[in-house]
C-alpha cells in the first residue's frame, strides 16, 4: 500500500514537472503570437504610448517594435519577447497610468475650491486633506497629515519626478514638513493654497526654496 502511494506522488510530481515548460511557454508572447493576450498587449502598449499598430490581436512587426521600445525604458532584456517579466512591467506601468489619469483630472476638476483649515471636502480643504481626498478617488488611502504622507512610498529625486508623484515643503524655521501638492508634469504642481484655493503653481524660486522632496506611493 505504502509503495503505492509513494508510486502515484511520483507520477504526479513528474506530470508536474513536465509541464512546468508548457507554462512557461504559455506566458511568452512573440512575433506569430495571436489571440485576446495579444490584443491586452497591445491595448496597453498603445495607452503607455508605445505604437503597436493595429489593436488586432496580432503579433506583429509593430508590435515587436512596441516591445523592444517599452523594454529599453525599462531596462528590461530587449528582446522583443513579452514574457513574464516583461508582461508584469508592462501591466504595472498601466495600472499606473491608469491611476495617474484618474489623480490628476480629479485633482485638476477641483481648481478654484476655497481653502479651509483642516478641510477635506470640496466645500474647503487645506493641503494634505486636498491630496488625501484627490488619492481616495484611485483606491489609495494617505494619512490625514502631510508629514505622515511624506513616509509613505519611495523617494523620488526632483529630477525623476513623475505626474502623480507627491511634492512636499516647508515653511519652518525646523524644516518641518508644511506643505504638500500633486506633481503635474512639466515643472508644475497642484495644491490647496492658503492665498489661493486649490491653483496650479510652477517650480519657481519661491517653491524651491520650500521644496524638500518627494514621494511615489503607487
């Protein structure tokens, strides 16, 4: 009984191993790929700007192209083959962007809302209730405080800044964070002002002075 039992855990081990390759193979998309994983290839590529052409399930010279261009930004193997690696890249960035695009046209639809201390509503907010009610609308929930949402997430260095990234200042003689926006793209960010509501401000002297880093929490 015993050998028979140590007999069919070995058949079933070996059935597994076999097809470990299978699967593997199952999960490389390549020139001659075909079918819907495609096509969610494609549709990804395409909304990261990356051109794969026809959104047709194909995959084609376009698509390799696509590919090899997503892969060299990432500084993944360039090869032109969406494998597992390249796939779990591909499909983080999008949910990235995805994400991006619901922060900031939220974050941008609230221009002009008053300010109010410690509000976080459209009726009013100050600073860190601005970006923690802006973050909410995406599924991402940020402490109330400005210097707690600075503990989240990476460091981010001002050269690398990206559209959805958290900026942070001060204006304390401790250098105490003070202040906190939503990093637009193109040298600008977003924030609820004392002086002026929620308003879009460029990194001018006045803000750079201020600045004291920056944070990606998704």
């Amino acid at each position: 009984m015993r050998r028979r039992i140590i007999l069919v855990v070995v058949l079933a081990l070996t059935c597994l191993l076999a097809a470990a390759p299978l699967v593997q193979a199952a999960a490389l998309l390549q020139t001659g790929s075909s079918g819907s994983e495609v096509t969610t290839l494609q549709t990804q590529l395409a909304a990261l700007g990356y051109d794969p052409g026809k959104l047709d399930g194909i995959f084609g010279p376009k698509t390799k192209a696509a590919v090899l261009a997503f892969q060299s930004a990432m500084h993944l193997q360039v090869d032109g083959i969406a494998g597992p690696l390249t796939r779990q890249a591909l499909s983080q960035a999008y949910t990235r962007q995805q994400k991006t695009s619901m922060i900031l046209a939220k974050a941008q639809s609230l221009i002009g809302s008053p300010y109010r201390w410690g509000g976080a509503s459209p009726a009013g907010f100050d600073c860190s209730g601005f970006t923690s009610y802006v973050f909410a609308t995406a599924g991402i929930t940020l402490p109330r405080v400005s210097r707690d949402q600075a503990l989240l997430g990476s460091r981010v260095n001002f050269q690398a800044l990206a559209p959805g990234d958290l900026v942070f200042f001060t204006f304390l003689s401790s250098r105490q964070i003070s202040h906190v926006g939503i990093y637009l793209g193109n040298n600008q960010f977003i924030s609820a002002t004392t002086s002026k509501g929620v308003t879009i401000s460029s990194f001018s002297p006045y803000w750079l002075n201020a600045y004291v880093g920056a944070r990606r929490v998704y």
